[in-house]
C-alpha cells in the first residue's frame, strides 16, 4: 500500500523536476551532493479529518504525511528544485501542502541541520470487503393466531 503511494509520489516528482533521484529515506546529513535528489520521507500516519479512523461506505482512510527534502550540487539548486515541488503541489487536487517548518529538535532527531523542506498530506484509502447479502428465496409467509386464553 505505502509502495504504491511511494511510487505516484516519485513519479510526480519526476514529471515536475525531470531527471532526479527520488528516495524514501529521510534527508541525509549532508544536503548538497553531486547530484540532484529528492527525499519523500513517510513523517506520520495520522486519521484522516474527513473520516478519521470509522468506516465509512465500505473503505477506511488515514492521512500520510511525507517530509519533503531536495539536495543538489548546490544548495540553491536544492532549494530551487523544493520551490518548484512546493508550486506543483499546490496544483494538485489530493496533495496537501504545510509549509510550518520542523523544529530545531525535530531536525537534530534526524541528525542533521535545519534545511528547507515542506510537508505533504496524501489520503491512503482501504476498501473493506462487503459482506455477501442473502437473497430472499421465498415470498413472506405470515400466520395468524389468536390471542385469546382458552385454558380459563
């Protein structure tokens, strides 16, 4: 399930930037590289605030949040690569986008210095199998009864 959501993030990803690596690791500790990359890190699972964790017309529905990283030869082509991926997300209809910015301690748990990122709300979906309705096979038979007390 998370694969398949990995998968349309990385493919979004690169139709945006073009040729870039896209990983599912968290940021690496050094941020500009030798080549152009992209961090789609699962942060949370959380409810859902359409659905929260009920079942609803046979599906359950959590929200993912992903940390969003880039690095690049440089450090302002990491951050151009971001900006274009912040824009983009804005356009799309089932990408929620926080541009709060982690905390000094939230980035030291990583390991690594505050860098620009954002976060990505997405919506992951799980159908519920229907239970089998049985048919009615015959017509509805009523019999009648009295009520009165015969042993008096």
């Amino acid at each position: 399930m998370i694969s398949s959501v990995f998968e349309h993030m990385k493919s979004w990803v690169c139709e945006t930037l073009g040729d870039v690596d896209v990983t599912s690791d968290p940021p690496p500790v050094k941020g500009d590289t030798d080549k152009r990359s992209v961090n789609v890190y699962l942060k949370d699972v959380v409810e859902s605030p359409s659905s929260g964790t009920l079942l609803k017309l046979d599906r359950l529905q959590v929200q993912l949040t992903f940390l969003v990283t880039a690095s690049g030869k440089t450090l302002l082509e990491a951050c151009d690569d971001l900006v274009k991926l912040a824009f983009a997300a804005m356009l799309e209809k089932d990408m929620e986008i926080v541009l709060t910015p982690m905390t000094a301690e939230e980035w030291s748990a990583f390991g690594v210095v505050p860098r620009p990122s954002f976060f990505l709300k997405l919506p992951l979906n799980f159908d519920v199998e229907k239970p089998e309705v049985k048919r009615v096979q015959k017509p509805l038979v009523l019999k009648s009864s009295s009520l009165s007390n015969k042993n008096k």
